[in-house]
C-alpha cells in the first residue's frame, strides 16, 4: 500500500512541477505578436461550443482576435451575433469578404 501511495504521489508532484513550469514560461513570454483564430463551416448544432472553446483560448492568450466565418442567412449566424454580445474581441464576417 505505501508503495502505491508513494508511486502516486510521484505522480501527482510531477503534474504540479510541470505546470508550474508552463505557468513561469507564461508569465516570462508577453509576447507582442498579434493572432486571428478563424472558425469555418459553422453548424447549428455544435456551433456554441466551438465559438467558446475558441473564446476561451483567446481569453487565456492575450493579442488574439477571433472570426467567425458564416453568411447572415445561416442559422449558425444568430449563434454568433448572440455571443459576440459576451465575447466583444470576436468579429463575423461573410464567406464572400473574407
């Protein structure tokens, strides 16, 4: 048992020290550099989802714009006009601007 709780804990402490690494090399990169995320082929039904998994990365990583690409007549485009209220870095273009 002490050898599972040992080899356990082994575990745990290596997770901990790397992402304590990836937190210092956070902090130390701010770099200037700007990013767009794009998201085609929007669907109605997953489109939600992909739109905040994508906020959520540019929240997490600074200088990052997010488009999403879909036409006015899509129903994906009322999702977007929705979200784009919570996530004001996010923009919609046509498929015919971009």
């Amino acid at each position: 048992m002490f050898v599972l709780c040992m080899i356990i804990l082994v575990f745990f402490a290596i997770i901990g020290l790397c992402a304590f690494i990836t937190a210092i090399l956070d902090i130390a990169y701010k770099g200037d550099s700007s990013a767009v995320l794009v998201i085609q082929n929007l669907k109605p039904d997953n489109a939600e989802a992909r739109i905040r998994t994508a906020a959520r990365i540019c929240l997490h990583h600074t200088h990052i714009r997010l488009v999403c690409v879909c036409e006015e007549n899509d129903p994906a485009y009322d999702i977007c006009k929705l979200l784009q209220k919570e996530y004001p870095f996010m923009d919609i273009q046509n498929k015919l601007s971009v």
